[in-house]
C-alpha cells in the first residue's frame, strides 16, 4: 500500500503541474490584465482618498489651505503617471477604458479654480463634487475590471471550463497525503515502540529504562531500584545452546512481567540483567516493601524452568538501591545497585564453584514436574 501511494503521488503531482500549465495562458493573461487595471485604481483611490481628507482636515480646521493644494498636486500627477505609462494602451485594448479615464482626469483639473479660492465656507461642497466624481470613477473600475468585459470573459471561461480537472487533481493529491501522512505516523509509533521494547523478551529495554528512571527524578517519586543478574546463564548457553538460553531469558522476562502492578515496571538491561523499579505509595514503610520485594523476586526466579526436556533451577544475583529526591543521582543509584549485585553474585560463585546442576544428561521426570508447577 505504501509503495503504491509513494509511486502515485509523484505521478499526480506531475500530472496536476501539466494540467495547470495548459492553462497558464488564460490564466496568465486575464491575471494580468486584471492586477494592471486593480493596481492603476488601487493608486489613484488612495491618492483620492487622502485629498478629500485633507479637505475634510481643512473643513474641520486642523490643516490648512497649502495641505490641501499639495494633496491636489499629488492626485494630478498620479493621473499623468498613469497616462504616460506604456500598460495603458494594453489595458485600452482590452478594457476600452481610456476615454472614461480620460473623463475623468479632465474632472479632475477642473478643480483647480474652486481650490484657489478655497475657504471653511464652501469646502463642504467641493468635498461633496469630488466623493461623488471618486464613487462614479470607482463603479466604472468595478463594473470594468470584474470580468463583465467580454474578451476577459472568454478567457475566463476557457479556464473555468477545465478547473474541474484542477480540483479532482489537488483532491487526489491531499488525499494521498493525508494516507501518507497517515501511514507514516503510523510507522512512526511502530518504530518508537520497537525502540521502547526488547525485541527477545518484548518486555521495556534500557532506552525505556532510562527515560523512566528521569521522568521518576523529575516527578521526585521515592522508588526502589533492583539490578538482577542471573547466575548460571553462561553455563546455560554454552551447554545447551543460544536458542536455549534465549528461551530462559523469555520465560525469566515473563515470570518478571506477571509480577508487575501499578508503580512496579520492569525492563531488560541486556545480555541477563533485568530491572524492576518499584515505586513507593505515600505513608508506606519503605524498607519493609522493598524486602518483600526483594524475596518475592528471589523465590520466582528460582522455580525450576524446562529447558529441552531438562529441569533446570537457577537463580539470580539481585542488587537493591532505594531513591528518596536530593539523596543521590540516578547514576549514583545504578552504581549502587550494581555494586550491590556484584557482592551478591561473588558469594554466589564462592558458594558454588562447581556447576548448579548437571545439564548433560536431562532429567528423567523433569517435563513432566515442571508441567505440575506451571
């Protein structure tokens, strides 16, 4: 499904930047025609704009006669910038509106003489004159340039007539997207989740670990931290087989995991260390839950596992470092534990040099006990 939406989604785009592109002469002329003619109007509305508030400015006396001679100036030349520009005769080919620009401009200077003789009495009329001429002037702009002239309106209609075609096709685009995006989010959970779990045991990993163990620091949450190591795996992998030892590490990963509860997690360090993270309830006797745990942990690791017709019983070197926010690091708390793990695993070896049980030879009833205790 992905592939075949990252092979589409290139081909529709080519096909929607063709389909615009056969357009582009239409569009581009009318586009232009119109913007030219907008922005010509768009000047000389300001320039009105500002003159009859100069006269109103006037009229109200907050400026005075010479402001509004110069705002008139202003308006004047804009007309004759206009006129002399080289786009006026293409926007008179298409828009036949030279003669009313014209019209109008002559309107215009015929101002002249009442603004000489300009006083607060009779500005008010003046004012009158110009909003209507600037109102007459801007209802020809609109009437004009919104596509009400005819040859604009066969070019548009040239473009119109295949939008549907540029609309189905930006449809398919944003919709191949939105499944990408979709897929890809997708993906992305998938592989954060493959980041966050062991891939052997599927129980937390270090990574996961890690981030928990800063987010416990940071919320000041009072937790016990167990390092566990076990004792004899080397043994295991060596004598039975890797495939062997990977089902070991499997089993001890689920045994782990059915003991977990709300504040308890458990991840896998790596190789045949595993962690539990205990976090502690408010007004409960810390030392005495993290001993329980400690020899609930003890006892469930040391029930016999069936290995290839072969009762196997080991056990496992458990580290113990509680967390209390201000009383020491995270990275003081992990070498806490392991130093602690360390101790416990060298009595262990001093305790037992010689191997823990005989796995050359299964055991005759092993399968059949181990199925009673499971």
């Amino acid at each position: 499904m992905k592939k075949l939406l990252f092979f589409a989604a290139p081909l529709l785009i080519v096909f929607t930047f063709v389909s615009v592109s056969s357009l582009e002469s239409n569009a581009e002329s009318v586009s232009k025609d119109q913007n030219l003619a907008s922005w010509f109007m768009m000047q000389l509305g300001d320039e009105y704009n500002e003159f009859i508030y100069q006269l109103q400015r006037y009229e109200a006396g907050r400026a005075d006669h010479n402001d509004v001679l110069l705002q008139y100036e202003i308006l004047l030349s804009r007309f004759n910038s206009i006129q002399v520009n080289s786009q006026v005769n293409r926007l008179h080919s298409t828009f036949g509106s030279l003669q009313s620009f014209n019209h109008h401009y002559q309107i215009v200077k015929g101002y002249e003489a009442s603004l000489q003789q300009l006083t607060p009495q009779n500005v008010a009329e003046l004012t009158l004159t110009i909003k209507d001429n600037y109102d007459q002037l801007m209802n020809y702009a609109l009437k004009t340039f919104l596509f009400t002239n005819n040859v604009l309106r066969s070019k548009l209609d040239k473009f119109i007539s295949l939008r549907w075609l540029i609309h189905a096709s930006l449809f398919s685009t944003l919709l191949i997207g939105v499944m990408m995006i979709y897929l890809l989010m997708k993906e992305s959970k998938t592989h954060h989740q493959l980041a966050m779990y062991d891939s052997l045991t599927g129980i937390h990993n270090r990574l996961w670990l890690n981030r928990k163990l800063k987010d416990l620091e940071k919320g000041g949450k009072d937790f016990a931290f167990f390092l566990i190591d076990l004792n004899g795996f080397k043994e295991v992998n060596d004598t039975l087989g890797h495939g062997a030892g990977d089902q070991l590490l499997k089993t001890v990963a689920r045994r782990l995991d059915n003991l977990t509860h709300d504040g308890m997690y458990v991840a896998r360090m790596g190789g045949d260390e595993f962690a539990v993270i205990q976090v502690f309830p408010q007004s409960v006797n810390q030392a005495y839950v993290s001993n329980f745990l400690m020899n609930t942990l003890d006892h469930v690791l040391k029930i016999p596992i069936q290995l290839r017709h072969r009762e196997l019983s080991l056990s496992a070197s458990i580290g113990l470092s509680v967390y209390t926010p201000g009383s020491k690091s995270l990275s003081e708390l992990l070498q806490e534990a392991d130093f602690a793990m360390y101790e416990m695993k060298q009595q262990f070896k001093a305790e037992h040099p010689y191997p823990i049980t005989n796995l050359e030879h299964p055991a005759p009833d092993a399968s059949q006990g181990f199925t009673k205790r499971q």
